[in-house]
C-alpha cells in the first residue's frame, strides 16, 4: 500500500503554516517594541486577574493624585489670598495706629480703609473658575455681598439702618459731630456688633456656607479641603473696615473718632489673630495632602514594579524569538517555492 500527496496540498499546509508563523511574528515584535506581553490574558494564565487588579489600582492611586494636585493649588490660592488681606489689614493697623497719635489726614485713612473693603471683598470671592475658595459646600455663590454696590447690598443697608437707628441721622449728616464718645462706644458693642455675627453676617454679608468642602486624599482618609468666609477672623477685619469706611468718621469730634479708631483696632487685632489660626488650619490641610500624596507615589511605583514584573517580556529573548520565527518564515517561503515547481511530468 502507498499514499498519494499532491503537490498542491502540501502548499496549502504551507500557507496555513506561514500564516500562523505570521500572526506570532506580529506579537513579537510588538512585545519586542512594547516591552511588555502582547497578550497578557494569556501569558500570565491564572495570574491575568492579578494583573487587572493591579492595573485598576494604579488608575485608582492617579485619579487621588489628581484630585490632590487640585485641592492643593485650591488651598494654595486660598492661603494667598488670606496672606494678601491680612497684610492690607496690617497696613490699616499701622495708619490707625499713627492717627491715634496726630489724628492723621481723615479723608485719606476713610479712602484707605474704603478701598481695604473694597480688596477684603474681592479676596473672598476669588475662584478658580470651578468654584469659589470660600464659599464652603456653597462654592457655585459669591460668598461676600460687594458692599459698595449699586443699589446697595444687604450689609450696607443694615450698616445704614443701625446707624440711623442709633442716632436719627445718617453717616454724612453734619449732625455726626455731636455723637459723643460714650455714645459710639456703646453703638459699636451694641447693635454695630450685631451686625457682624449669627444671622445677621449670613443673611446681610455672606452667601458660604459654614460647612467647608471635604476631599477624599488617601484609599480611606478625608479630609476639610476649604475654609469659609464665616471664619470668625473675617468678620472682624470687615467690622472695622466699615467703621472707618462708613460711620461719618470725617465728621466725629476728636474724642468720637479716637474711640472709633480704638474700636477699629481691637477689631483689626482680633481679626489678624483669628485670620492667622486659620490660616495654620490651612497649612495642617496642606500637609496632610503632601503627606498622603507621597504614600500613593511609594504605592504607585510599587504597583508599577509589580506590573513590570508581571507583564514586561525579557528582551534578549524577545529578540532572539523574533529572528527565530523570520528565519522559520523565509524557510517555509522556500520549501513552497520549491514544491510548486514540482510536477509529475519531469518524472515520466
């Protein structure tokens, strides 16, 4: 008994082999040019899933980190715009510190202490296009009324109606030279005080929230990520601005406007001390951030390594394998270039 196999089968069985010998070059030179396994699923086997675990952790490790750089720089802004006002407060400090003194140039410290309001507000509502820094779980709101504005904000018309109130004229009557020293003092403790704490500051000035925002900076850690304009610090520094700025100071008697200028300090110093101890709640904010970013980039090079390990392919070998399997190709090449010229007929 003998078999018969003809030429043209045995090139078909070529050509499915070359075909095959193909499809692997391919892999293999991509995990030559990659570094890693063309097809891990298949090359780690049961070990695939831990690779996909690992991966998911890695994407998990970069979304925190993103998420810190933001709340970082957020808190960043946040700081300089806080050291910026407590600067200008500073400023004021010192000019009201000279007036007690010589008195000063009235009109000029009112155009200072105007113009210091006018930078308290903007300060507070800076933003960074997402949100605003003090606006708490409230940061899609402007968080201080712009008290300048026209018509007249709710914490300037309350300024105005306490005063009037207190005195049955407003700021720019002539009428504010015979408010007596006693008289002013007992108005800022009284219902000027009142204009600036509990429901009165958030109804007439501020539109934040007290709960500050919150972000999740580590696997299980979270953390305040934002203070408010509620801070008790500011309320202060805006206190006396406005009692400078708006309660007829150009007008006081001598003795009115030293106990107004007394009370603006002791509001001034309160302010910059309690603007200071948030200022350092801030930086606690801002070293848990780094501190918890540095842990995620020691998890993140180590599930790198793993993943390396895992999925990465030697490359000596994977170059060797490449030449092995080109030489097979071109051999198989020749043997069907061959057996094609094969024919019976030279044989008979």
């Amino acid at each position: 008994m003998f078999s018969i196999t003809s030429s043209y089968t045995m090139n078909a069985s070529l050509r499915g082999g070359i075909a095959d010998l193909q499809s692997e070059l391919a892999r293999a030179q991509k995990e030559l040019a990659t570094g890693k396994r063309a097809d891990p699923s298949v090359a780690l086997g049961v070990r695939a899933s831990f690779s996909v675990s690992l991966a998911d952790a890695q994407e998990g490790v970069g979304a925190l980190q993103a998420t810190n750089s933001l709340v970082d720089a957020r808190l960043a802004s946040t700081q300089a715009a806080l050291d910026s006002l407590v600067a200008d407060a500073r400023s004021m400090r010192t000019t009201l510190l000279a007036a007690q003194t010589d008195g000063g140039q009235r009109e000029a410290i009112v155009a200072q202490a105007r113009n210091a309001l006018t930078q308290f507000v903007a300060k507070l509502n800076s933003g960074d296009g997402e949100g605003f820094f003090f606006g708490g779980i409230n940061s899609d709101v402007p968080p201080i009324a712009n008290y300048f504005a026209e018509p007249p904000a709710p914490n300037k018309a309350a300024v105005d109606a306490a005063f009037a109130n207190a005195f049955g004229f407003d700021q720019a009557d002539p009428a504010v030279a015979s408010i007596s020293q006693t008289q002013m003092r007992s108005f800022l403790t009284g219902a000027y005080d009142t204009l600036f704490s509990g429901a009165a500051w958030r109804g007439d000035w501020s539109g934040a929230s007290d709960k500050p925002l919150t972000s999740r900076i580590g696997l299980s850690h979270v953390i305040d990520s934002s203070v408010t304009a509620n801070e008790p610090g500011l309320k202060d520094v805006a206190a006396a601005y406005v009692m400078i700025a708006d309660l007829g100071a150009a007008n006081m008697s001598d003795e009115t406007y030293h106990a107004l200028l007394t009370g603006a300090l002791e509001r001034l110093d309160r302010g910059v001390g309690e603007t200071t101890k948030t200022q350092a709640r801030i930086g606690v904010m801002q070293n848990e951030i780094k501190t918890s970013s540095d842990m995620m980039t020691i998890q993140s090079d180590t599930i790198r390594i793993q993943l390396h390990d895992l999925e990465s392919v030697d490359e000596t070998d994977a170059a060797a394998r490449v030449n092995g399997l080109m030489t097979q190709i071109e051999t198989a090449y020749t043997l069907t270039a061959r057996i094609s010229q094969l024919s019976l007929a030279k044989y008979l």
